[in-house]
C-alpha cells in the first residue's frame, strides 16, 4: 500500500517544487514594481490660426516596463508633445524621455529614457507579453497611487473585437472588458496583464457602462517586431471603402445571387494596395487569404469568432506580405494576389490626420492658403461635417474627382486679413484655389512658386472653384503688406 502511495506523493512534491519558481516570478510582476509613470507637455497645432499653437496642456499616464529599459505606452500620450518624461512609481526619480518608436494608427509608442545612467528603473522588474486572451477570461488592470503603492482591479473580456483606436478609419483588434474602475491620477494610460504578463493597454473607459477597451498584445507584438529592425514600417491597409452585401438587388446586379458571402467594393483608394493589385470599384471580396468573407464583411477566426475582414490585412500581415483575394468582377470569378503596403496619411490628397507638424500655410497679402485636412474640418467642432463649410466637407467625402485632375493636395483660401491688398475680398473665405497666374495649382509648393514670378503688369490672377471664381491682387503691395505682417 505505501509502495503504490509513495508515487503519487513524490510527484506532488516535485510538482510543488517546480510551481515555486513560476509562482514566485507571478509574485515578482505588480503595480509597483513593473509599470512607471510617463509625464507629458503637450501642445497643440492651430488649424483655423495656422501660425500659431495652443496652451501647453499636462498629461499624466502609465506605461509598460519592457527588457532593455524601454516604456510601452499609447500614442496619446506622446501626441505633439514639447516634454516627456520618466517617473519611478515609488522613488519620484525623474528622467527626461525619447520618443523610440510610435505609431498613431496603432496608438503604441515606446519611449526611452535621454540619460541612460538614470535610476529611474531602479528596482523594477520588465514584463513579459502574453497574447493567449480570449473571451471570459479575468484579466487584471493596473494603477497606481500617488504614494506609489499599486493597485489592481480585475475586469472580465466580454469578446474580443474590431474597432477604432483614436485615429479616424484606422481599426484594429481590441479587447472589450468589464470592471469597476477607481479614478487616480496618472489615469490616462493603464497596463493590463494576466499571470503577471502584459496583455493590453487600456485605451478608454465608460464609468456608465463599466466597460472599457483594450489595446490587446497581439497589436503590441506585432508593433514591437516591426520597430526592432530600426526601420518602422507600420500597418499595411487594402485601401478600399466598401457595403455589405445584404440586399438582394445588389447580390443580383453584382452576379453573386447563387454565392454565400461577400463585400462589394464601392471605391478603391488612389495609390493603395488594391488599386496597385488591379482591384476595381464594382468588384466583390469573397475571400482574403483563404478565410471566406461573409455579407456583412466578417470572417470567422479560429480563435475569436466572428472578426472583421480587415484583421486579415491589419492582423497576421505585415508590409510586403501578399495576400490572395477571390472576387468575382461582372459575373466572373477571379483571383487577385495584392502586396500590401501602408499608405502615410501625408500621401492622401487630405491628410486624415497630423500631429508632431503644423498645418502647411502661406500668407500673401493678408490672403491665407492653407492645404486642406482633416484636422482643419475638425476644428469646427464635433458636428464639423455640418458646420465647416460645405464645398471643404464635399471635397473631403469625395477626394478621387479632385485626384483625377492632377491634384496632389488640395489648397484652398482658408481666410482674408484686411490689408490694403485685400480690400473687397475681406468676405471671401474657403474656396478652392484651381490656377494662379495660369497655371494649375497642385500643392502649396506650386502656389508659392506661382506667387513668386511677378506678372508683367504686376497683378496676380487667383481662380477658384467656386464664387468669386477669380480675384486680383497687386505684387507690389502684397509684398509691402507681407513685410508688415512680419514685423
């Protein structure tokens, strides 16, 4: 009898010996001694005042310790800041930060302290990433007190899904979580973990709802792998706006009534990926990488379930992957292999977004240019797309007619100074500038070339595309005036 027990004692103790050390390196990682407070000044650029820029404003959030005593926090964090800085959760020990790597689409960052003799890692303890999460599982939200004891919360993942980080038509995975969170300083960046690993960086919370969303470590992975070369690259993007699949009509009219699934392809972007492989407006996505594409454009993933499409793009890819694409283009079926690349939002017509850089402006006269963006509009407030004005909101929706005539960026008369050269045109304000002196305006680089070769009669002729079509401005006083204004 004790030979037949004695087995299974002795495994129980080997197996309490050899849970020690994991149980011990579990003990290891918390609040206080894996995460560090990350300081920011940041300061915002002026869109509707081009030359100048906001109040400095303070930011205080969490970050990640990594090996190599590198800080993992969202780009939110960094977003056009003067200032960045370091903080031991517990000492106070302070260094000036760097910006390693970021990427805004994605909201990651790395930063890196300036003085790499600082002790502001003193006695903490790097983490480890875990992508292993899935729906149901406990996961563990850290802060911070200001006396620099931590403080863990648990939240449960509802479902992991697809959605927008903080940059508009940039989605990505996340995870969807429940949990009572105490509201502390240095709340704006939070890490999550499970095991004392790293999952997810807590990207924004609804104290209503009790919800929050998780920027999950398979982004974070996949962020870090791509910066470790030293030649960041990014997510790839298909470049395509497209519909569900769901009405019968459209099924009948693209010739997929006898097919499951599919996306119609309302638009391929300029530039992008799909428009270098061939895709075509009109096309219909069935599959993307061997995973079949349902009507509502999801698939299902082995490990989440139901996903959007554009995590086989932003997902398991990377830039310069190939990617193969079943469609079916007037009736016909077809397959298309499209090498993904990331297009940078300063190569769109209208820049989606724009931080770390100030709008492009010129003044001439009092008449102020300015290229078109996103921000600009934004600037309008959150009901922008009614606000600003219509003919600026038009061109934002539909970019490719603007493209299609050579347009590289869209300049537009942004705002009129009152100066003794503008004297009539005060009133006239965002419209689209077409030629200048006769010749086709593509950038501002081509409005200020235009501008510096002086007519023979000393008249610069502006037309838009729109009322008052054309106006008239004098060299010579512009120029007395753009003296002025510099003083």
């Amino acid at each position: 009898m004790i030979l037949r027990r004695f087995p299974v004692a002795m495994a129980a103790v080997l197996l309490t010996l050899f849970s020690m050390p994991g149980a011990l390196r579990a003990q290891k990682a918390s609040p206080e001694k894996s995460i560090i407070r990350v300081n920011s000044t940041l300061q915002d650029y002026s869109f509707l005042r081009p030359w100048e820029k906001g109040a400095p404003t303070p930011r205080r959030g969490l970050g990640a310790l990594l090996e190599g005593k590198r800080v993992l926090t969202t780009a939110e964090m960094c977003v056009n800041a003067t200032y960045l800085e370091l903080e031991h959760p517990s000492s106070g020990a302070r260094v000036t930060a760097r910006i390693a790597g970021i990427d805004y689409e994605a909201n990651l960052a790395v930063l890196e302290p300036a003085d790499s003799n600082s002790k502001v890692f003193d006695g903490l303890d790097p983490l480890q990433i875990d992508d292993s999460v899935v729906a149901g599982e406990t996961l563990h939200v850290w802060q911070v007190e200001d006396n620099g004891d931590g403080v863990s919360t648990d939240v449960e993942v509802l479902r992991v899904d697809v959605g927008r980080y903080f940059i508009p038509g940039s989605v990505f995975l996340l995870y969807q979580v429940k949990g009572s969170l105490q509201a502390r300083t240095n709340s704006f960046t939070l890490p999550v973990v499970k095991n004392g690993k790293l999952v997810g960086l807590l990207l924004s919370y609804s104290s209503k709802e009790q919800t929050a969303s998780v920027l999950p470590a398979p982004v974070i992975n996949a962020f870090l792998a791509d910066l470790k070369d030293g030649h960041y690259e990014g997510f790839p993007n298909l470049g395509i706006s497209f519909a569900q699949t769901l009405d019968e009509t459209l099924r009948d009219f693209t010739g997929i009534s006898d097919k499951e699934g599919g996306i119609f392809v309302r638009e391929v972007g300029r530039g992008s990926s799909a428009e270098q492989a061939g895709l075509k407006d009109g096309d219909v996505i069935l599959s993307i990488a061997g995973q079949a594409i349902d009507s509502r454009g999801n698939y299902n993933h082995p490990k989440y379930g139901k996903l959007s499409f554009s995590h086989l793009v932003r997902g398991g890819v990377k830039v310069g992957d190939t990617v193969k694409l079943e469609i079916i283009r007037e009736g016909k079926p077809l397959s298309i292999d499209v090498k993904l690349a990331r297009k940078p939002a300063e190569d769109f017509l209208i820049d989606p977004y724009m931080f770390d850089r100030g709008p492009k402006y010129l003044i001439f006269g009092g008449l102020i240019f300015q290229e078109l963006t996103l921000p600009y509009l934004q600037s309008w407030g959150d009901d922008w797309t009614n606000r600003a004005p219509f003919n600026l909101v038009y061109a934002n929706a539909d970019p490719a007619s603007f493209e299609e005539e050579g347009r590289e960026k869209l300049v537009f008369l942004s705002n009129v100074l009152k100066t003794p050269s503008t004297l009539g045109y005060e009133s006239v304000n965002s419209v689209i500038v077409t030629e200048v002196n006769g010749k086709f305006i593509k950038n501002i680089k081509d409005l200020a070339a235009a501008l510096a070769a002086v007519p023979e009669d000393g008249l610069h002729t502006i037309e838009f595309n729109d009322f008052p079509k054309v106006i008239f401005v004098d060299d010579r006083v512009s120029k007395m005036v753009n003296q002025q204004l510099l003083q």
